[in-house]
C-alpha cells in the first residue's frame, strides 16, 4: 500500500467552492485502478489549508494508472486552479 499526501494551500476565499468540488472529484478518484481510500481533511490553524491522503495499491496505480488517464484531465479541471501555491506530492510506504 502506497500513502499519496498533499498538502493544499486554497486560494483565499475558495473553500467553500474548493470542498464542493472536492465532492464532484471524490468521485472520480475512487473509481480509478488500484484505488483504495481517501480523506481530505481541514487545518485548524489555517482555514484555507488541507491535507489529502489518499492510498494506492501501487505508486504506479497513483503516477501512471490516474495521472496518465482521461479521467486525472477532469480532476485537474476540477480543482488546479484552486491551489496557491500548487501542492507538492509525496508518497510513502509502511516501515
């Protein structure tokens, strides 16, 4: 199992708007190849920050399986714009 987290700085003023797309693209995530969960949950101390982790049988699953695929281009349609600045990626595996 592959941990994929990124933390989400959303532009002032877009979280309500960031949260009800988030929504939309739940669904298309959790549909994918090799998907197995995901959260998104919100900062208390930064109201506009978050944190999405979402686990993957396989890094590949995450970086070629969604990230190569139609559906990743709705994804990004979805939510890209809302991140400032745009999220780093990091992955991790149980020790």
């Amino acid at each position: 199992m592959i941990l994929e987290v990124a933390i989400l700085d959303v532009k002032a003023g877009q979280a309500q708007a960031f949260e009800a797309a988030f929504s939309e693209a739940s669904k298309i995530i959790s549909q994918m190849s090799g998907y197995l969960s995901h959260e998104l949950q919100r900062c208390i101390e930064t109201s506009n920050r978050y944190i999405l982790l979402v686990r993957w049988q396989t890094l590949e699953d995450h970086t070629i399986g969604f990230r190569q695929s139609s559906e990743y281009e709705t994804w990004r349609q979805l939510l890209h714009h809302f991140y400032e600045p745009f999220p780093t990626v990091e992955h991790y595996e149980k020790i």
